[in-house]
C-alpha cells in the first residue's frame, strides 16, 4: 500500500495508490496522512479497507507532499546513503591541506 496526498497545493488531500495504478481517495476515512495514520493502529485500519471501492481521482491531479504538516521527511536510515556520502574524516590528510598547529597525525596505520 502506498499513501499519498493529492489536490491543489494547501489542500491536498489523503489517498493511496491501488494495485490496478489508479489513485483512490481517502478523504471521508482519515483526516490526513501523518500522526495516528501512520501509527501501527492506523496502517492496519487502512489495510483492512477495500480499495477498489474508493473513489478513483481524476487522471493528471497534482501529487503533493506524502506526508501532512511537514516540509521535509526525515529517513532514519543512513546507510542507504553511504555509497553517494563522503565524510571528511573517512578521506586521507594531505600535507598541502594542513595548516600550522593542525594536530592530525599524518603517518600511515
């Protein structure tokens, strides 16, 4: 199951995406998607709807943020990120890049 929020921007509204590719809209089961529905309860409640019943939003309407309230959605997952993200700890010093009084020990492990 994947949720979603659909509609002009500021007035989106809840909906998920069926099996068949269509958009169905949630609006008159959950006030939004965030908080309690994204709660262990709420996604088993939502699990246990028919989604073929829900009404199919229209073709080519807006996709808005996935989740209500937020402007940013933070992952708790960092290591889906380490092949792309270099630390600066994780590259070697170079001598030329060091500048007086700098403590880093430049011999080799």
């Amino acid at each position: 199951m994947k949720l979603l929020r659909h509609g002009a921007h500021g007035a989106e509204k809840p909906g998920l995406l069926h099996s068949d590719g269509t958009v169905r809209d949630l609006t008159g089961l959950v006030p939004d998607i965030g908080g309690a529905v994204l709660s262990d309860a709420g996604v088993a409640m939502l699990r246990g709807i028919d989604a073929g019943t829900l009404p199919v939003v229209a073709t080519g309407t807006r996709l808005g943020p996935c989740v209500a309230g937020h402007r940013q959605v933070h992952l708790h997952r960092p290591e889906l990120f380490r092949p792309c993200r270099r630390n600066r700890r994780d590259r070697p010093a170079r001598a030329d890049h060091l500048h007086e009084g700098d403590q880093r020990d430049l011999r080799p492990e």
